[in-house]
C-alpha cells in the first residue's frame, strides 16, 4: 500500500509494543503516522486489545509487531480488524534465546530488543516495511536508519564500558521476572535469578520459588534486586528483606517490558537503556 492512503500522505503505521513504536517514528520521521497500541508502563504478556486498537490494526498500511511470542493477543485482533497491510516481525534474523520448555516460551525468549544490535535489525526490518510500502520515502527511511545505527552503536559501547566498570565478582543481576536475557549476555553478566521464574510475568510464584531465590541471593553475594516499572515491587521488597540486600525500586526501576512515559528516563528506547545501565552499575558498585 501506498502513503497516499491517508489524507496527510503519511503512511499509516500501527506498532505493538513501546519498543517497536520507538523504533518506527525514529525510522519513519515526518512521512508516518504512528499509532502505538502498548502505553508505557503496561505489560505486554496478558494485553487486551480495545475496539480503538482493532479499528487501528484495520485501517493501517502497516503493522509493526516485537514477535517471539510476545504479542499472544495480536492474531486475533488482525482477525477481528480485516486487516489488509503489511505485517513486519521486527524479530526476523534476530537470534533468538531459547525458552525452557513451557508452552509460553516455546518460541523462546521475546525480549530481544535489550541488546541495541539487536534493534539495529528490528528497526532495519522496518525501514526494509516502509520503504516497500512508500517507495518515494526510501532514501528518507534508508538516512534515518543509518543515524540511528550510529546511535545504537554508541549506546551499545557505552553500556559495555559502564557495565565493565564493576568488579567482575559484582556483575550479578536479579530482577522482577526473566526479562534481561540478551542483555545479560551481551554484556557477560551473571544472571542469578528472578522473582517471577519466567519470560512471562503473568507465571504463577511458589513459595518455594522464593525461598530457593533467597538462598541463591544470599550464597552468591548479590548486593541488589531490580524491580520493574511496569511490576509491583511487593514481592521484590519481600524477598529483598529475607535476603537482607538493597531493592531498586520505584523511580529507578528498571524499564524491562516497556518503555516509561513521556519526560521519564525511560521515554525513549536509547533513554531506556541508558537508566538500565546507570541504575545497575550504580547498585552494584
């Protein structure tokens, strides 16, 4: 479909997540309207589409989708929508990290965008969408992207330097739910736990879970627990007491499955990454 579809010119974009959203205004500039469903701050596991949401998804020309799973409600919202467009999974040539087995995770581990090369593929999956679907706007998307490859390779060099900056016997993270795998890897943390043992945050706790965490925490000299923005930190502050380490919280709780509002440290996926790391490396000194 042509941006001539709407009266603006612009092509019509519809984006999933927080993320992905980012992603598209950054690629697409001035020459897409952007409707992103996700708000900041909400979950993205359990989601429930509105009659606003399927009306969008059946007007766009394109739909920008994380992918992996993440999006389990998606299917039958395009069904509902009629949907026409094009539809990119910005988790195409990305390597996927694999799940355990359960059946939420067998298409593996969704949050792909918390390594920056990483989004330099999900956003150059977009550029390839809107380049195909306004080919007057290519040379356009083509110079947005490479800027923004500029940006990600320096957040991605950043982050390494301050993640480096920790004694090796201190690059250990728990966090409210399985959500830093990538980033945990591609800056070669040890991942010790999380509260909710899953990608997924609506997976039920045991109490065994938390006692075996606490054990873990208290055996590899943990000095914090990460809550997320978009999780109640009740449990975190629990486990945080029995284990007798420090809970980042509130303000400075990490942005795991979504990014914060407008005006946060976390309003933009650049800004989102950067409060990660600065938070971490700031509990872990």
């Amino acid at each position: 479909m042509s941006a001539t579809a709407t009266a603006s010119g612009k092509l019509k974009v519809v984006a999933t997540t927080t993320q992905v959203a980012d992603f598209a205004r950054v690629v697409g500039g001035d020459r897409v309207q952007v409707t992103q469903i996700l708000k900041p701050n909400v979950d993205p596991h359990d989601y429930e589409p509105s009659p606003a949401d399927v009306k969008a998804i059946g007007e766009a020309n394109v739909l920008v989708a994380n992918g992996v799973g993440l999006e389990k409600w998606l299917d039958s919202a395009i069904s509902s929508a009629n949907f026409k467009g094009t539809r990119v999974d910005t988790s195409q040539g990305v390597k996927i990290r694999p799940g355990n087995g359960d059946d939420e995770e067998k298409a593996g581990d969704p949050h792909i965008w918390h390594n920056p090369l990483n989004a330099k593929i999900m956003a150059a999956n977009i550029e390839k969408a809107f380049a195909a679907g306004d080919a007057a706007g290519t040379a356009t998307y083509q110079a947005n992207l490479a800027a923004y490859d500029g940006k990600l390779d320096a957040l991605d060099a950043d982050i390494a330097r301050q993640i480096n900056s920790l004694l090796p016997a201190d690059r250990k993270l728990v966090t409210n739910h399985d959500a830093f795998g990538y980033y945990v890897d591609r800056y070669q943390l040890t991942f010790v736990g999380s509260i909710i043992p899953s990608f997924d945050t609506s997976a039920e706790l045991s109490g065994r879970d938390v006692d075996d965490l606490v054990s873990e925490i208290k055996k590899t000299g943990v000095k914090a627990i990460f809550s997320e923005s978009s999780l109640p930190p009740n449990t975190a502050q629990t486990i945080g007491r029995e284990a007798g380490v420090k809970v980042v919280a509130g303000e400075d709780a990490l942005y795991g499955d979504t990014l914060g509002p407008e005006g946060s440290d976390g309003a933009t996926y650049l800004q989102m990454e950067e409060h990660n790391t600065k938070t971490i490396v700031g509990a872990l000194m």
